[in-house]
C-alpha cells in the first residue's frame, strides 16, 4: 500500500472524530483576532495527541485596536493563534488552517447550529478540524518523517491581517518554514473535487476609512461652513477616475465604496462626513500604485476645500501560488482526491490573507468543493457543508506534507520552489 492510499485510509477511519472537533467549534464561533475558546479546545486536542504547541500572537497595538474597532470589529487587544511541530530538522513545511468566524447569524436547521449571533459562515471550523485529523495522521508516522511539518491555526482570516500578525510573531521561523499550504472549503462546488490556480491566486484588498472634518452650519450661509459631504462626493468621484486613468484596462480592479455617511437633516451643514472604500485587483502594479494615488489625492481635494482628513488603511496582498510548488503538491493532492477531480482555475477574485504567507515563503492555496453548484455560498447565513469532505481535507493535508518532505529527502532539494 503506497503511503498516500495508508494516509487516505486513516483519514476516512479517523471521520467521525474530525466531524466531531468540527461541530465542537461550529458551536464557539468567535470573530476576529482573539479566540480563547476556539484556542482552548485546540490546544486541548493538541496535548491529547501529545503534539507540542505555542502560543503565536500577544498584544495588538493600541491604534490596530481602534482601528479595527472603526472598521466594524469588536474590540482586540491581542491576538492569539497556534503552532505546532511534528517531525524534526530541516527541511519545514507549513500546513496553515484559519479558524475565525463572521458576524453572522446562522440560519439553518442543522442541530449543532451556533447560537451566539456569530457563525463559521466561511468554514474555518471544518479547515480546522482537518488539520487537527492531519495531525493525528502525521503525529503517527513522525517517526519516518524526513523533516518538520509545522501547523499553523491562525485568527483573524476575516479581517484581513491575521496571517499578517502571524508572521510578525515569528510563525515562519524556528524552525524557518520553506514551503506552505492551505485550503479552503468551497460549497458552490461538488463535494470532493479540487480546485487551484497558479500564480495569482486571490484579489489583494485595500481598504480606507476616510473621515472628513469640516464645519458645520446652517444651510442658509453656506459661505461660513465647510461641507464634508460636497468633499466626500469629490472625493468618491476622484477616486474612481483613477481607475479609468491611471491603471491598466487589461488590469481586474473594482473599487467599492461601500459606506459613505454623514448629516443629520436637510438644513443642517454637518461637521463631519465619511467614506469606506474598497479596492480589489489581481494586477498587483495596479494594487502598489493606487496604494499611493488614493490617499494623496483624497488628502489634495479635502484640503482644496479648506477640510481636515483622517485615513486609516488596511491592505491584504494577492495570494500568490508558486507554479513549481503547485506541479509538485498537485501530484500529492490528486493521490487523495484522484488527478480526474483537479482542476486548474482563473484567480478569484476574493480576498484570502494567506498572500501574507505567500510574500514570504513558496505557498500553494487551493479549494476542496464541499457542496455542489446551487448551494448557498460562504458568508452566506443559510451555507452548509457536506462533512463527507472532512477525511478528504485531512488526507490532503497530510499528504501534501509527507510527500512535499519525502521528495526533498529524495532529491536532497532545500526549498520549496
């Protein structure tokens, strides 16, 4: 029996444990960085299968925490994920599952439903509960692991930054990390295949909160206010121009502006307005160049119109999957799914912080179909998954470690490129 037929049986006899951890954590969701709850029952598991783990994360700095409390977040003050370590030496790979939920109420009949007013509406519970089942599998065959797999259960996925406080806490170091994977369950597509893009693989997001200070007045003497709202139109209108004038018409970007705000009356000139704009692209050219242009152009037109500004940006970068990286993982990948189930794809256009990851080591990202087409889709309060795909997720995951180890023992390769 080849070792990815022994890694696919353990995995479909180790379901109904895996389903067990999921629905245990589909009933805990917690949102954004911290998640003692989410973290307990993790590194509770973690000691029973006698993996040893550390706490990744600490405080967050006290202007993030406001920031994130502006953007619609509850308030974090710290930020806490896990590692673990199988195997030892070098070469390392990173097996990384999110495990945050939304602000979501879930609505659905399922008998282990949440009933905190959150929801894993994305799935992060299931990415989790497969790593933990990966785990086991490969805890058990530590011993003939050429290597070092280092687990990742990162916070904060939904807001854009928490594989980003990940790695400035050092997740990719002692040991340094040479290649990285991660999936992510998706219910729009049949249950089992897999799906993955090379290169480019997600849209970065760029986000600005702007908020404009002006005077506020009577609507009859104009001449003695500032209008926050006349600046916040310019400034909505400027910024689009950007897009038709200064980025590529060959480059995907669609810029949002999803909240714009402000007044409390029809003859009341108001003190203050605000805008919330969003920015999508796969051509990251596209993405460093209006990175620049937004603010300063937003800071030129609010001060022509004598206004003060205050923005505050967030920016998650396209996730990037290495082409040599995904030939070497697909091979693995198609063992446990079978290679007539894969399939490359377009990039998405969502957002996936796992770039953070992939700015800094070889990573690959890919789907693990979890429903079938017509089903409600993530972040959607009615989205199911099938559980059947459990086994499969952990087998993917254990896999693609084994064998990514096994290969560089082989060949004595060093990196994951």
């Amino acid at each position: 029996m080849s070792m990815a037929e022994e890694i696919r049986r353990r995995a479909e006899e180790l379901w109904p444990t895996i389903v067990q951890d999921r629905r245990y954590l589909h009933q805990i969701p917690e949102i954004g960085m911290d998640l003692p709850q989410t973290c307990a029952y993790l590194k509770k598991r973690l000691d029973e299968m006698g993996i040893p783990w550390q706490v990744c994360g600490g405080p967050l700095p006290p202007q993030m925490t406001a920031d994130y409390m502006a953007a619609g977040f509850p308030e974090m003050k710290r930020a806490e994920g896990i590692t673990a370590l199988i195997g030892s030496g070098a070469p390392c790979i990173l097996l990384r599952a999110d495990m945050d939920a939304l602000p979501i109420r879930e609505e659905n009949d399922l008998l282990f439903r949440a009933q905190n007013g959150y929801g894993h509406m994305c799935g992060h519970d299931s990415h989790a509960a497969m790593l933990l089942g990966a785990a086991q599998i490969l805890k058990e065959r530590e011993d003939r692991l050429p290597g070092t797999v280092k687990l990742l259960f990162q916070p904060g996925e939904e807001t854009g930054a928490g594989a980003r406080m990940m790695v400035d806490c050092g997740a990719l170091e002692n040991p340094k990390v040479d290649a990285a994977f991660a999936l992510h369950v998706q219910p729009l597509e049949e249950a089992g295949r897999l799906r993955y893009s090379m290169g480019v693989t997600s849209a970065s997001l760029d986000t600005y909160i702007i908020k404009i200070k002006g005077k506020g007045g009577h609507s009859s003497i104009p001449q003695c206010c500032i209008d926050p709202l006349m600046i916040a139109n310019q400034v909505y209108q400027a910024v689009n121009l950007l897009v038709g004038r200064e980025t590529n018409p060959a480059a995907m970007v669609a810029l949002t502006c999803g909240v714009m705000r402000g007044g409390s009356a029809v003859n009341i000139i108001p003190d203050q307005a605000e805008l919330h704009i969003g920015v999508r692209t796969l051509d990251m050219g596209a993405a460093e160049h209006l990175a620049r242009r937004i603010p300063e152009l937003t800071e030129h037109y609010v001060r022509a119109w004598r206004g003060d500004v205050r923005i505050t940006e967030f920016h998650t970068p396209c996730t990037y999957s290495r082409e040599p990286l995904c030939r070497e993982l697909a091979e693995a990948l198609g063992q446990i799914v079978g290679p007539e189930r894969m399939a490359v794809i377009p990039p998405m256009t969502g957002t996936e912080d796992f770039g953070y990851i992939t700015r800094e080591v070889p990573g690959m990202f890919c789907f693990l179909g979890a429903g079938a087409p017509g089903s409600p889709p993530l972040h959607s309060p009615n989205m199911v998954l099938d559980e059947r795909v459990l086994s499969l997720g952990a087998a993917l995951y254990a896999n693609a470690a084994a064998a990514w180890l096994a290969r560089r023992q082989n060949s004595g390769e060093e990196e994951g490129t």
